[in-house]
C-alpha cells in the first residue's frame, strides 16, 4: 500500500513518509470532510385537519434537504358520521396543491363545449409545461416534463381526496430557501417548502404531524333573502349555506353569494341530488328562467366562486312564484344542504 512505502528525505526536513504526505495534499485539495452525504428522505407533511363542514385552511410548512421527497396528506376527515368507504367516495374535500406562479394558481376551470370542465392541470398530476395554455387536456401528452420538482417548472399534486397522499420529489439542485405550493381550490390554503442544508426538523417517512384543527366560524347575519355560500375566515372555511334555511314570501327572491374560490353551486327541484361525477360542461352555466319559478322544473346556478375562474360569476337569483319548501344541494359538495320556504 502507498501509506506503508519507505520515506523519502527532505532537505532540511530529514525523512518523511510518502503516505504522510499524500494525506496531507489530499486534505488541503479536499478538505475536511463531514462523511457521506445525507440519504434522501421523505418529508411528510399534513394538510386541512378538518371534516367536511369545517375545513381548515391555514398554511403549514415542512423542512427538506435538496433531493428529497415530499409527501402531501390530505387530512381532512371528509363526510361526518360516514364510514370510510362511503367518504372515500361521496366526500369532496379535495385539495390540488400547485406551484404559485406569477400569475397566481391556473384556473380550476377552462372552456369546454357549452360550458366549461375542470381544469385537468390542476385535477390531474402534471409536471412542467405551461398550465395557463391548458384547452381541457394536460399541457404535454404524455406528460413530459422534469421528474422532480425544481422550484420554477410547473406542478401540480393533482386532487387528494381525504386520506390520500401525493408525493413531490425534490430535485438536486434546487435552491434553498422558502418554495410555496398553493391549493387551486383553497388559496389560504399552501405549503412552504423550506428547503435546507441542514433541516432542524427530520420526520420520518410516513409520520406526518396532525395539522391544526379548524376554528369555529360564526359568520354575520346575511341580509334578508341573502345566503351566503361557504363563508369563513383567512384559515377556517365553513362549508355550508349560511343560513341553512331561508324563508321569503311568494314573489320575492333568493340570492345566493359565493364567497370563496372554492368551486360550489346550487341546484333546485332536482328528484335525485345530482352528482358531480354525472355532470356536463352544460352543468357550469346558469339554467335558470329569467322570470319567476314555479318550482316544477330543475334550475341551477352553474359553478360559482368568488373569483373570475367561476363560469357563471359569485351570484345567483332565483324569484319564487309559489308557496312551498324547496330543498337545494351543491353538486361538489353533498353535505352542503340548504332549504328554502316560501310563504
């Protein structure tokens, strides 16, 4: 071995061993080393500890090192008093976490034929490409794009529904600092990914943190003949009509308001409650007469939301021509029930 060969003489120095003085070059050309480098580790994260009346938008936060994988759980408990098959199916707590581009998040909706359909970019996982040019189709089929996540290129989780998972590798080279992925659907709702050399926090893989609980939500009274849909708070959302019965007398209206970014709508006279896997990019458009309603036919809002993404605006106004009890649902979420008398 090189280490155990004879010395050779310096002058003024005497003899010196040839493995002394290969280790010393390798450590003023190297340096000192801290041993290998970290394994990549999973980095997991909960988000949205609520149920499907109350969700919990608030922001959370996980430390990483470049390379590693972050796994994002939807925590939300979704349908109450369901078991957890029927939620798995009939709960809409979905979340979508994308990157926060310039602009915002991309659209939940884009145009379809009569209407519009679910932006597939932020339902679907997708990876690079530019999801502002999306027409109902991922931006690049097959999905080419980097197969980690850099901080800049596009991304998206795709929906989680309660309990499901989605994992977002880190790429080597991604710069430390603070990268945020915001919810399509929740905006209040992101996840900083504090990328580090040195994490102070290490959760192991599959050990999420429980998110914090959602707040309570007491909205103000609406004004009278006013609901107000989904109402809440910059971290709590209520998911409900607000009131939950509203009472009119026979020739007055009904206006609903949106008051989040999270897609809602409300359907009228229906037989059955409609259900969003059935629905049509005709479903996103308003369908309701411009006069009064007898209550004998199905109406509906289309998809509202409290920003310009809703293919049918924040509103809709319905006058009421005949007494009765008129029951209504929002078609993305069961649970959100509202119902109208008519004196």
């Amino acid at each position: 071995m090189a280490f155990l060969t004879p010395g050779v003489r310096v002058p003024g120095v005497g003899r010196v061993c040839v493995g002394v003085v290969v280790l010393a070059l390798l450590l003023v050309l190297g340096g000192c080393s801290d041993g290998p480098a970290a394994e990549p580790t999973i980095r997991a994260v909960a988000i949205d500890g609520g149920t499907e009346v109350l969700l919990a938008v608030r922001g959370v936060n996980v430390q990483a090192r470049p390379g590693d994988t972050i796994a994002i759980t939807n925590a939300n408990q979704g349908m109450e008093g369901r078991a957890a098959a029927e939620a798995s199916t009939e709960g809409t707590v979905t979340h979508a976490l994308v990157v926060a581009g310039t602009n915002g998040p991309p659209p939940v909706f884009v145009a379809g034929a009569g209407g519009a359909i679910p932006n597939p970019p932020v339902w679907g996982s997708c990876r690079g490409g530019d999801p502002d040019g999306a027409v109902g189709e991922c931006p690049i089929l097959p999905i080419d794009g980097p197969s980690a996540w850099d901080g800049t290129d596009y991304w998206s989780t795709g929906a989680m529904l309660p309990g499901e998972t989605r994992e977002v590798p880190l790429s080597d080279d991604i710069t430390t600092g603070t990268h945020r992925l915001v919810c399509a659907l929740h905006p209040e709702l992101t996840v900083d990914v504090v990328v580090t050399d040195d994490p102070t926090e290490d959760p192991a893989a599959g050990e999420a943190p429980l998110p914090d609980a959602p707040d309570s939500v007491v909205p103000a009274e609406p004004t009278a003949g006013e609901v107000l849909v989904a109402p809440g708070s910059d971290t709590t959302r209520l998911n409900a009509f607000w009131p939950a019965t509203v009472t009119v007398a026979a020739g007055e209206a009904v206006t609903w308001t949106s008051t989040a970014r999270a897609p809602h709508d409300v359907v009228l006279g229906f037989d059955e409650p409609p259900e969003l896997v059935h629905s049509t990019p005709a479903d996103a458009l308003p369908d309701a007469p411009d006069g009064p309603w007898d209550g004998t036919t199905q109406i509906r809002s289309g998809y509202l939301q409290a920003t310009d993404d809703g293919p049918a605006g924040a509103t809709f106004r319905v006058t009421f021509a005949e007494p009765g009890t008129y029951e209504y649902v929002c078609r993305f979420h069961p649970s959100m029930r509202g119902t109208v008398v008519v004196s």
